[in-house]
C-alpha cells in the first residue's frame, strides 16, 4: 500500500503532466511560433547525433530492407512488365491513337518544369507507425523551399509542403482528407475544386462541375492555376475514374484517381515557385493596369 | 541520475530514428521509446515512469505529424499505469518482464491513437491500427527484456532483480 506521503506527490506529478500536456498540445494546435522554432533547434541539435547513428547502421537496414522487399520487388517487376507490354500494345494499335495522344499533349501543354528552378528531394522513411498522411523530405529552407511549393513526380502532383526546417520538411500529400485544389478536366474545360478525402482514395470534385458537362472516365485533369491558386497551371493531376451523378441536386461529382503513385514515393521534385511570389512579380510587372483593383 | 536518464533517453532516440524506423516487419516498426517508458515505470515507479514517459514522448514526438505533446501523453499514461501496476505482482518471472510492456503498450498506442482521432487526426486510426497494435505489442515485449535491465541501471533500482518486490521509492 503506498504510503500517503507517496499518494500526495504521485497526485502532484499527475496534475503538473496533465496541465503540460494540455499547455503544449493547444500551443501546437496553435501553431505557437516560439514553440515550432524550440522544436526544430531541438531537431537540428540531435540531428548531428542521429546522422552518426545512420551511418553506423545502415549496413544494417540495407540488409534487412533487401531480406524484406525482394518481394515487392519482384512484384514490381512483374507489374512494370505487364504494363510495357501494355504499352507496346498500344503503341502498334493505330496512328489514331498516336494522333488522339498527339492532340492531347499539345491541349494539356505538359512541360510543367520547363523554366522554373526545381530540386529534387528524397523521401525519407517515416518514424512512426501511424503518420500517414504526409511524407517527410530531406531538403529545407536551404534549398530554397517554402511553405506551399509544389511536390511532384514525373507523373504528376504530389502534394505541398507544408512545414519548412532548414534541412528537412513535409509534404502533404493531395489524397489528405481536406487537402483542395483549383483542377482543370481536359476536355470539357470545367475549372472545379477537387478535394482530398483520404489516402489511397481518389479525389473528389464537385463545385464547379457545370450540370450539363460532358466528363467520361479517363479524361485527364491538371491543376487549374485560377487566381489564387497555390499551384501553377496545367499540372497533371490524375485522370477521371467515374462520375457520380445526384439525382436529386443534378450535380456531378466527379472522381479523380491521381497519376503520381502516392503509396511508393521515393524521390519528388519541389517546384520551386510559390504563389506569393508569383503574385509579388505581377503586381510589379502589371502595376500601371491593376493599380485601381 | 539525470546524466543516465539523458544518456538512455537520446540512445533510444537515436536507435529508433537510425535502426528501429527501418527495421520493418510489414510495414510495422517497434516503439522504442514507448517500450522505454513502460520498462521505465516497471522498474522506476509511476512518477518518474510517467516523467520519463512524457519526456520520451514529446522526444519522438518532435519527428511526428500528429500533434506535439501526443505521445507525451500516452507514453506517460502507460508508464504511469504500469508503475502502479507492478504493486501487484509479487514474485517476478519472465512472464511478467514480457508481459508488462507488453500491457504497457498495448495502453500506450491505444491513448495515442483515440487522443489522435478526438484531436481531429483520424487518419490515424485505419483498417490497419489492429495490426499495427499487435506488432508492436510483440516487437516492444521482445524490446522489454534489454529496456528492464537498462531501467533498472538509469534508476539505481531494484525492481525485478531480486525474488521479491523491492520499490525504488522506498
């Protein structure tokens, strides 16, 4: 049994742990400025220490990861296979495909990284178990990130960054619950808001689908970059994989399955632009007409 | 004292961010850190099981996207709970080495992720979470029979090293 003395203080250090708790958690639900800063020079401190670390074990890991992804691997592989052949398939079915491809290139103009400064960044292997909801990259303020820049792949978008240190941030990624973005749909032209709703879902969009718009599954979709919108124009997005009709309201939602293949990220480029900055550089060049708005 | 603290607390960092993160079974890496804490509470009391807990988590919590202070929270709970349970156990065996942390995070990770989902992270909690429990249950009860010892060294305590029951604290 303890003895009162003991209960008294255990009551104490109950009441001193619960009140921190709650100080720190709504600080950081707030986004208190000292605190992110008190973190990220706590981070940089051990980070010398936990570089050490990775070194003396990556033979280690790098062992233990070729012993347990040789499967994925090979699955990966034999995927890639199918889809080459798939390809090829398509690829001697026609000159009208070639042509329809042809057409929808020059439409979409995808050259999303020609003239804008980008750095390649590595996706660093997740800490715990249950964050899945955004990816962690190993470049910073140093490389000229900034909160909001664009992640992509090859493929398409990625997410945004959303926490900038000075050698590491995070991407959310577009699947994540809540995560919107201005989207264009090839084809019928419709400008709508597409919504994350959660990862390994598609996206969704609704506002902005007119009632009457033609949309077909496998039309493409590219960020839309209307005004205000934290991503430059025409980067593929995904394509649509169904639409969903409301009897009842005539509204179409339709569902987007996005390009960039979320689940196996292992290197995404940030673009380097931001949309204040992009602003900034209109208001300067395009002062004489847009000083009276 | 708080020297060994300090010591074991950043070894155990640094072995969850450099090896364990890494070390995956499914997808599924061991909680270092949480283990610690309960092994912690096991041989340290619940005061300063849960002090260690909450120190431990707000440590990893600094390279999690779930709110700062979380894992504080559930990582203190379950060394607390721990430390109080261990009254209750009079002759120590190897059952109750592994079965202790074991409990301890089994408490841990299910605080951590209903604190997530009332906190508005509800990605947290996915057709995955039982899976993942599980895992990690087994990986830190493994985890537990080096973080004991290693406690019990921090603390200067006897918990667990004699036949008997001998609380730290007294």
């Amino acid at each position: 049994m303890s003895a009162p003395g003991q209960a008294g203080r255990s009551r104490l250090t109950l009441i001193i742990l619960v009140l921190l708790t709650i100080t720190v958690i709504t600080l950081d639900l707030q986004d208190f400025g000292p605190l992110k800063r008190g973190q990220a020079t706590v981070r940089d401190g051990v980070e010398p220490v936990t570089a050490a670390g990775d070194s003396v074990f990556s033979p280690v890991t790098n062992a233990w990861k070729s012993l347990t992804d040789y499967d994925d691997l090979q699955l990966e592989n034999e995927s890639l296979r199918a889809e080459l052949d798939e390809l090829r398939g398509t690829a001697i079915s026609g000159q009208a495909a070639v042509e329809t491809l042809d057409e929808l290139l020059r439409e979409i103009d995808i050259d999303i990284l020609s003239g804008v400064d980008t750095t390649l960044a590595r996706v660093t292997d997740p800490t715990g178990n249950f964050d899945d909801f955004t990816v962690d990259i190993d470049r910073g303020s140093r490389d000229g990130l900034l909160v909001g820049m664009p992640a992509v792949t090859g493929a398409g978008l990625v997410g945004k960054v959303v926490e900038v240190e000075a050698d590491r941030s995070q991407v959310e990624l577009i699947t994540e619950a809540g995560f919107g973005l201005g989207v264009r749909i090839i084809g019928p032209g419709d400008i709508a808001l597409a919504r994350g709703v959660g990862r390994g879902e598609h996206l969704e969009a609704a506002e902005g689908v007119a009632d009457g718009s033609r949309i077909l599954q496998g039309m493409s979709v590219v960020t839309s970059g209307i005004e205000g919108s934290p991503f430059p124009p025409d980067i593929p997005v995904g394509v649509v994989a169904g639409v969903e009709v409301d009897g009842a309201e005539l509204q179409q939602k339709v569902l987007i399955r996005p390009v960039a293949d979320l689940e196996r990220l292992t290197f995404v480029t940030i673009i380097l632009w931001s949309h204040d900055a992009d602003l900034a550089e209109v208001s300067d060049t395009g002062s004489s007409d847009g000083a009276g708005e | 004292m708080l020297f060994r603290v300090g010591l074991v607390l950043i070894s155990t960092l640094v072995l969850q961010l450099a090896l364990f993160s890494e070390l995956r079974i499914n997808g599924v890496a061991a909680q270092l850190l949480l283990a610690a804490s309960v092994s912690a509470g096991l041989t340290g009391g619940p005061d300063r099981g849960s002090a260690f807990g909450f120190a431990a988590g707000l440590l990893i919590d600094l390279y999690l996207p779930t709110p700062f202070g979380l894992s504080a929270a559930a990582y203190a709970l379950a060394a607390g709970v721990i430390g109080l349970a261990r009254d209750s156990v009079i002759e120590r065996s190897p059952l109750t080495l592994l079965g202790f942390p074991a409990m301890g995070t089994a408490i841990g990770l299910v605080a951590f992720v209903l604190g997530a989902v009332a906190l508005g992270f509800s990605e947290v909690h996915t057709g995955s979470t039982g899976r993942i429990l599980i895992t990690v249950v087994l990986m830190n009860a493994i985890a537990g029979v080096v973080l004991v010892p290693v406690t019990r060294w921090m603390w200067h305590a006897n918990w667990g090293n004699g036949s008997t029951i001998r609380s730290s604290l007294t």
